[in-house]
C-alpha cells in the first residue's frame, strides 16, 4: 500500500509531505485500520535498562518530536518509540526549507533545528497515550541558550519528563543546533554528564523509580574520540548509548544537488558509519546496552546493526523510504535471531 502513495508523498515538499502522512496515519489509528500497514506487532520480548521491551525495533527521535502522533506510530508494531528532540521552551527551528530528501541515494537531509511546542506540551501528550511499549524521551537546550549554559536545559527537561518517560536520551549530537556537538568532548561532556546523571538518581530515589539515561552521539568521531566518550559514558554511570545521529560528511552523496544543503545527513549513507561507531563502542562498553540507529532500510541491515554490537534497532529514514512495513520486516529477522540464540547447543 505505501508503495502506492509513496510517489505521491514524494511529489510534495518533504515538510509538507511529512505532515500530511502523519495526519493520514492518525486518521487511519482511529478508523482502527493502521494496524494494516505494518501488520501485527512482532513479539520478541528482551529485558534490557530493567525494561522490558516487546520487540527489538524503534522509532528513532525525530519523527515524532511532540509526541502527537505516538499511538498512531505504536500501532505499527513499533517495541519501542523515542519522542522528541524536545527543549524547555517551544521554538520554531530554523527557517523553511530545512528537510531535503535525496531520493537516488536513500538519504535525507534536515536542517530543523529542534524545532518543538516545548516539553510541558510534550509531557501532557505522554500522559495521553496508550501505546503500550516503551517510550523514550530525546531531550536537548533551546537554541537561545548558550552552549556553556546548556545543562541548565537539559536539567529543566529532565525534571519535567522524568515521571512519564521509561528512558531518557540526552542529545548532544545533532548538527543543527550551533555549538551542540562540542559538548561531546572532554571536560565538556563530564561537566554536562555527570550533573545530569546526578539529577536523574535523585529523581529516581525521591519517585522509586528507576528511569534508565543514556546518551546520543555523532558517526563523526574518531577512534580516539570515540574511546574518551565510552569513558565518560562508563565514568559518569550511563545506562546506555544510542549510535548514531545524522553525519555531516557529505562523500557518499556529493553527485545529488542537494548535497550541499547545510544540515545532517541520515539514511543509507550512514549506515556503515554508525556501523563504525558501534563495534567500537561495544570493544570499550562490554555490558552497555546499545541502540543502533542509522540506514536501516532492511532486515538484513537491522541484522547487522546486531553484528556490529548493538541490542536494540531504531529507524527513521528507512521508513520515509520503505513505509511501515519495514518495521514487521525488521522485527521478524531480529526475532529470527534471537530465537536461535535461545536454542540449546547440540
């Protein structure tokens, strides 16, 4: 089915199409006919933060900034959907146009800026839902605070999402909030990490209960970088790693006009990129949960992002590109797998 509406979709502005797909998947949730799309939910229960997750692939952050659409979205077989990125204050992002897709190479770029309504509305939106997996909770800084005052934000969201979001994902990697990524290195990233984690212990204690952090990073890092992350990661008492947000390299796609658009780059592109990342992570973090995220545009790739050391999967772009069957696809290869390891040796 969204193999016919895709080149409908797809002759619309990106912004402009995304919108109107999410309003169709909300009405098609409340005709009771979006279970249609993807199928059934794939059971494929793991335990992983203390959490109990239904099946092993999620919707990345992003798609669903203000959790508007989160039922619509769970009704698609979704184990597990990240809302956000969401800052203290409502913000528009930057300035339109700011999403382009670069269809020859199944590649997006987007510009937005953190564009959301704010975290009260965000929260309020949670409490609402009935999606019965797990939530996850993006959490970033207003683009009107200042970098070296950002754990003032970050503290503020945690504060307010604490008590409806089942893990929390601290984003300091995306490309389109000025200065952000810098918070990934060094001192920088204790400075913010430790005091955060701090926090999240308190509120843990004082609500009994325990609300997984974890933290979100860039594909553009190397080696070295990447081992001081993991540190900091494991020194700082993290819960786990989502790997990895867009990249700014732009070699995999630099035929496409677009390929100049300022922006993160997510997609096909990516996919050994975060690839990278990830079996790094996992030689420095053994027993650190870690969610892979970045060109799944197949089971086989949501195969490989477990190869590479991740436990969890998310998608975004594979989406825009495949439709909503990609998560049953996914999801049955990855059951697939985890059946076989629960089989005894011979």
């Amino acid at each position: 089915m969204y193999h016919v509406i895709r080149p409908a979709l797809f002759r619309l502005d990106p912004e402009a199409s995304h919108t109107l797909a999410m309003g169709m998947l909300d009405t098609l949730h409340r005709l009771g006919a979006a279970k249609r799309l993807a199928g059934a939910r794939v059971s494929d229960p793991i335990e992983l933060m203390g959490l109990r997750f239904p099946n092993r692939v999620g919707l990345a952050a992003g798609l669903d900034k203000n959790a508007d659409h989160l039922d619509a979205l769970g009704a698609l077989g979704f184990g597990f959907i990240e809302v956000g990125t969401v800052t203290p204050k409502a913000q528009p992002g930057n300035p339109k146009p700011r999403l382009f897709r670069l269809a020859g190479h199944d590649a997006i770029i987007n510009r937005f800026g953190f564009n959301n309504k704010g975290v009260e509305h965000l929260v309020e939106q949670v409490r609402k839902s009935r999606f019965d997996g797990i939530i996850g909770i993006n959490i970033g800084k207003n683009l009107s605070t200042a970098v070296e005052d950002a754990l003032a934000d970050y503290l503020l969201c945690l504060d307010a999402v604490h008590d409806v979001a089942d893990y929390i994902a601290v984003n300091i990697s995306s490309p389109n909030t000025p200065g952000l990524r810098t918070l990934q290195f060094g001192e920088q990233l204790d400075a913010l990490l430790g005091p955060i984690r701090a926090r999240a212990t308190e509120l843990d204690d004082a609500r009994q209960q325990r609300v997984p952090l974890l933290v979100k990073i860039a594909p553009d890092m190397n080696e070295e970088e990447i081992a001081l992350v993991a540190q900091s990661i494991e020194r700082n008492g993290l819960d786990g790693v989502i790997a990895t947000n867009t990249t700014i390299e732009r070699q995999a796609v630099e035929d496409d006009p677009q390929s100049t658009e300022a922006g993160g780059l997510s997609g096909k592109p990516v996919f050994e990129a975060s690839n990278r990342v990830i079996r790094l992570l996992r030689q420095h973090l053994p027993a650190i949960p870690i969610i892979g995220v970045g060109g799944i545009d197949s089971g086989e790739a949501a195969r490989q992002k477990l190869e590479a050391g991740a436990d969890l999967v998310q998608l975004y772009s594979g989406l825009i590109y495949q439709g909503p069957g990609l998560i049953n696809a996914c999801a049955s290869t990855l059951a697939v797998i985890s059946a076989d390891n629960k089989k005894p040796a011979a």
